[in-house]
C-alpha cells in the first residue's frame, strides 16, 4: 500500500511556472530512485495550483510532459488580454450584468480545454487511485472557502468552508484562478466565486483533516527571513503603486500557510508528547477517537525570490507581445524600479521567465531529494 501522500499546492498566478518544476522532479527523477511510482493519494490546489495539481493526480506521465510543455512554451497572449478603453469604460460606467475584469481571461479557457487532461484524471479518480482532487475556491456572496471536490474521499466540513462534491471540470479551475479585479468572476452551479487564495491560497487544512500520513507542500513565496535578508539593501526605497500591489497581493495569498503549518507542527507536538507520555497506543487512541494523528510535512518553496526574477528577466528580454499587453506589462516593469518586482511576477506568463521559475524548482526539489525520499519511505 505505501504511505498515504498528499499535495498541497498553492497559488500564485504565473509563479505556478516553479510548481511544475518541483512535479517534474518528484514524479519523474525520484521515482526512478525509489524505483516506484511517487503519484500522491490525494491532491489540494488553489488558482494555479489547482490547474498544476490536477496534472498529478491524473496519475499520467504523458500529461506530467505536457504540464512542462505548457510552462516551458507559453506565452502572454495564451492567458490573457488587455484592452484599456474597455477596463476604463468598465470603470466609469458599469452595466448591469457586466463582469468586470482587468483582464480578458478568453485565451486562458482555450489553452484549459487544449491542454485538460480529461481521460487521465477520470481514469485516477474512478479507479480510486487518486481519492481526492480537491480545489479551492471563494464564494462572492457570502466570502465562504468552497472546497470543490472529486473523488471517494469523504471530508469533514470546516468553518468558514462549504464542501462541493461534484465531477471535476475546467469551469472549476477557472473559478479558483479568477483574481479579483484582474479577472471576472466565474460561475458555478448557480454561484459566482472567485480566487481560492482570498481564504486558503496553500489549501493544506483538507488535507490534514482526510487521514493523510504525510504532505508534500509546495509554496511559491521565498521564506520570510531568506526573503528579508535579501531585501535588506532596498528596505527604505520609497514603495511604489505597483510594489504596493504586490505586496498586498503577496499578503493575501502567499502568507496564512504558516498558520496552518504552525497549526500542523502543534498537532504533530501534542502526539509526539502523548506517545512519549503514555505509551505508543496513544497515536492509535488519538488517532480514532479524536481525528488526531501526525503528518510529516515537506514543504517546498523557493530558495531565490521569484520578484526579483520577474524584474530581472523582464528588463534584460522583454515579451513578445500585445501592445495592449505590453503597455500594461511596461507601466507595472518601470514603476517597479530596483525592488522585487512581485505585481509583475504574479502577470508575466512569458516562457522566458516561467521557464526560468520551473527549473528553479526542479534544482530546488533536487536539493531536497533525501527529504522527500524520506516521505516516500515505507
């Protein structure tokens, strides 16, 4: 049987690019290490973790080489276009029933249709190989985590989160990936939501809470101290319009995993104590009556800022693009000045720099090959 592994992934826009290197890694170089396959049992995802997450629980190495293909290859124009007259015209005189959005997501759909790995997912989850997919996103109405899930997993509910058991379809990642403001809402039988990352961007709670062994989490923020000592030289730069926004963003969506990591390592704690205190029936004990159980965690994120890869990637090749797109790209570039350029990270869906951000995180997974064997161990 194994361990009962699951993925936790976050989201993060067009840093998604590192996610799909740290895949590459686990589910192709490691398995041939171990010398068996490494596919997890359950899978967690918000906004572009979700679309990344799906890809690993259709339990599929040709659709594992396309998830490459896609981050390595793609381009600004296959997600997204910019037209200002009408964000303006938008802005100053709203219509009703008008979704607005910054940005015109219709090239996204295409490329998720294109690239869905319909008969591979079906496979894995109606097998019951992959017991869960489960993909995170908010309700507009009422602010509520939906957690929209596919599989035979059954899953308690959580506060402030509604469970949605349904069949999983490209109208689901497109709701998790909706960024309010940047992109419209999306509609969902009947409800309007929106990014998943407003309430759980690193959906590790489910998971904790279905009876997992052990998690692999992978983030796409540089860790809080790294990322300080980095920054330490421009700390009292003046922050521009754009830097604002990034950070925001980054507070947002990146930071309330700690939370949860620092909720999962106490859990581990009182476990490791009980055992320690009465005895090893104690996990057991814990375990069945109480839900309580430990979860050895990896967590993975990048050992270099993914803003300051943005900046430099864009001031030394710039995309190829839409005008319309460019103008927007090079107001949110030059406004960035020498700071990370985190807003820009989150939008620049260029090859030259997702390409860039997925093999820093193959090179990351490598360097924590003994960790995450040690996940997989027996």
């Amino acid at each position: 049987m194994g361990p009962f592994i699951g993925f936790v992934m976050s989201g993060g826009a067009a840093r998604g690019a590192y996610e799909a290197g740290v895949l590459r890694f686990v589910l192709r170089d490691l398995a041939r290490r171990l010398g068996h396959p490494t596919w997890p049992k359950m899978v967690s995802g918000t906004s572009v973790g979700a679309l990344n997450g799906l890809f690993a629980a259709a339990r599929s190495y040709e659709a594992l080489h396309r998830l490459t293909r896609l981050w390595t290859e793609i381009r600004i124009d296959h997600v997204y276009r910019f037209d200002p007259v009408a964000s303006l015209r938008d802005v100053l005189r709203p219509r009703p029933g008008k979704d607005f959005g910054l940005l015109d997501p219709t090239p996204f759909l295409g490329m998720l249709r294109d690239h869905w790995p319909e008969q591979a997912l079906r496979r894995a989850l109606d097998s019951g190989e992959t017991q869960a997919l489960i993909i995170s996103a908010t309700e507009v109405q009422t602010g509520i985590n939906t957690l929209f899930v596919d599989g035979h997993l059954p899953l308690a509910p959580q506060p402030g989160s509604r469970i949605h058991m349904t069949k999983m379809r490209a109208v689901h990642c497109r709701a998790s990936a909706a960024i309010p403001f940047m992109f419209p809402p999306v509609e969902v039988d009947g409800r309007w939501h929106v990014d998943g990352g407003l309430r759980q961007n690193t959906p590790l709670r489910p998971v904790l809470s279905s009876g997992v062994d052990r998690a692999l989490i992978v983030g796409v923020k540089q860790d809080r101290e790294q990322e300080a000592r980095s920054n330490r030289a421009e700390a009292d730069k003046r922050p521009s319009l754009y830097t604002m926004i990034g950070k925001t963003m980054n507070a947002l969506m990146l930071d309330p995993v700690e939370r949860d990591l620092w909720t999962a390592e106490y859990r581990n704690g009182i476990v490791d104590w009980g055992a320690s205190e009465f005895g090893g029936d104690f996990r057991a004990k814990a375990s069945s009556d109480l839900g309580l159980r430990k979860v050895d965690i990896v967590y993975l994120r990048p050992t270099v800022d993914l803003g300051k890869i943005a900046g430099a990637t864009y001031r030394a090749r710039p995309p190829k693009t839409t005008r319309t797109n460019r103008f927007l790209l090079d107001r949110v570039a030059a406004y960035t000045g020498d700071m990370e350029a985190d807003f820009l990270s989150y939008l620049y869906f260029d090859r030259e720099y997702t390409g860039a951000l997925e093999a820093l995180g193959y090179e990351d997974a490598q360097r924590s090959e003994e960790a995450l064997a040690r996940l997989y161990a027996a």
